[in-house]
C-alpha cells in the first residue's frame, strides 16, 4: 500500500513540476529581456514555437516596431522582420491538422512562404491580432501615400 501512495505522489509530482519550471524560466526569460538596454517590446508573451505535430519550444515571443521576435533558452532567438511578414493566420488548428482546446496558433509566414507557428494563450493571440493589425493597417497606410 504504501508503495502504491509512492508511486502516485511520483506521477502527480511529474505532471505538476515541470509545467512550474516552464513558467518560471519564461518569467526569468521575460525578465531579462524587459531589462536589456534599448526600446523595450511593444508586445512580449510566453508562447511555444511548434518544431512538429507535437514537439514545442517554450520561449517568450515579442513584438517591437520593426520585428517579431522569439525567444527561448533551447535554440537561438529567431526575427523575423515585420516587413517580411506576408501572411497572419490565427486559429485553434494547427498546419499539420492537429487541433487545439485551450489555445491557439499564431501562424506567421514570410516573404519566403515558411510558415512560423507559435502556440499561446487565447487571451494572448487576440492581443497578437490587435497589435499586428494596427501594424498592417500602418504599413498599408504608408504604402498608398
């Protein structure tokens, strides 16, 4: 019997723990980057790059006034210039088919047709929306001046 309690405190301690690590290093990771010298970002949420149909990358992804930037501690920060973006698509179903619950996938694509996708909060994508909207309209604005 006890035996039985060890083994159950091991699973629920192994599905708690790392989703705590996760948060916490995204916190630091958020932390550090709203403290560097320079324009801070207009738009820094924690999101997770999708590498697969389910293998993700957890990291920060910020937006300041000329690119979008994605940050993690397992690979270096990937930009993307706003200029290059060619496409915005935001949803609960993945490029590869898989569809999501409780969250969503910003799907960024560039000038060079790869797709970016980047999976967060519902919350979150909808200020992505606001935010990369009033971008475009901006540019679309400058552009027929």
């Amino acid at each position: 019997m006890p035996a039985l309690f060890a083994a159950a405190a091991l699973i629920i301690l192994g599905a708690i723990l790392p989703p705590i690590l996760i948060r916490r290093g995204r916190n630091r990771l958020a932390a550090e980057i709203l403290s560097r010298d320079g324009a801070t970002p207009a738009l820094l949420t924690p999101a997770d790059r999708c590498t697969g149909r389910f293998r993700r990358v957890p990291g920060v992804l910020g937006m300041d006034r000329d690119s979008v930037t994605f940050e993690s501690r397992h690979e270096a920060p990937t930009v993307l210039p706003l200029s290059r973006i060619k496409r915005i698509v935001s949803g609960n179903r993945m490029a590869s088919g898989r569809r999501l619950l409780r969250a969503e996938v910003l799907t960024l694509i560039d000038a060079d047709d790869r797709a970016f996708e980047f999976l967060m909060p519902r919350a979150s994508v909808y200020q992505w929306r606001q935010h990369l909207g009033a971008w475009a309209a901006s540019s679309r604005s400058r552009q027929g001046s």
